[in-house]
C-alpha cells in the first residue's frame, strides 16, 4: 500500500508578488542539497486520520508554527516514489528564524553503532515563485502553480 502524507503550503503577499514559505530536509542525506531540495512542510497522515489535520500537525511539528485558519485547497499528487501527497496554502507571514522543528534519529555515521539526533527540518526561507521552482522538489512544484492560479483568480485586475 502506498503512503499517504498532507502538507501546508504558507504564502504571503509583499510589494514585489507573492511569496511561498519553503522548508529543507534536515539530517546528514540533505546537508549539502539545495537546488530541487526544499519541500512544503508535510508528513504521513495515520490510518483514520483526516488529511487536513495530518497537515496541521505535521505543519506544526516540522516549523513549531500553528497552522490555524482559512485554507485553500492545491489537490494532490503523486510522488515519483508512489507517495501521494495533499496539499493546502495558507495566507500567513511567520518569521523562518523562529523555526522549531522536531527530530529524528539515525545511526551516523553509517556503520558506526553511534545514533545521532538531527532536525527534521533545518530551515525555512520564504522564495518569490521563480526562486521556489528551482528549490522545491520536482514532485511538488504542480502545488506552486496551483496557489498562482489561484491567487490571480482572487486579485482584481490592476489598471
């Protein structure tokens, strides 16, 4: 059976355009990765559970931001490995310093019998649209066009 996981996306509106608030993989596999490496903050969602709430918690535990409030639903997609993820935007300004991310713990180095505790997420950074396309995983760059699309829907026509 394929996974399932469920995500928020963050954007905000500045003087210069949209805005989307993307995270990085946190531990030693991601440490030196940047370009195609960020995703929207997400996890799997539990058996019985609903998508959109997995997507508030695991907002929550990845950023250690809350994530209530209005949501505007991008779909879903399916990942190159077989996970599918939903996904929700979130009009909301947070400060990436402030990050909070809960952790995860592996054997590192490989071999070496030591486990190492590391961040799930080591950092957040907000990106104008073109700079998110070229961080964001492939698998996940359909939901910034999705939110675009949706965010011209909503803004009247300027003169």
């Amino acid at each position: 059976m394929s996974k399932t996981s469920a995500g928020l996306l963050l954007y905000r509106h500045t003087p210069t355009g949209l805005q989307v608030l993307l995270v990085h993989p946190g531990g030693p596999f991601w440490a030196r990765k940047d370009l195609a490496a960020w995703s929207i903050p997400k996890g799997e969602v539990a058996s019985g559970e609903d998508p959109l709430a997995a997507a508030r918690r695991e907002f929550r535990e990845e950023t250690g931001f809350e994530a209530s409030g209005p949501v505007v639903p991008l779909g879903h997609l399916r990942q190159p490995g077989g996970k599918t993820v939903h996904a929700w935007a979130m009009d909301r300004d947070v400060d990436p310093s402030e990050l909070q991310s809960n952790t995860f713990s592996i054997e590192w180095p490989k071999g070496s019998g030591q486990v190492r505790a590391f961040p799930e997420v080591d950092r957040a950074e907000w990106f104008d649209l073109a700079e998110a396309r070229r961080r964001i995983l492939a698998g996940q760059a359909a939901f910034l066009e999705v939110l675009a699309a949706a965010c011209r829907a909503c803004t009247p026509a300027r003169d």
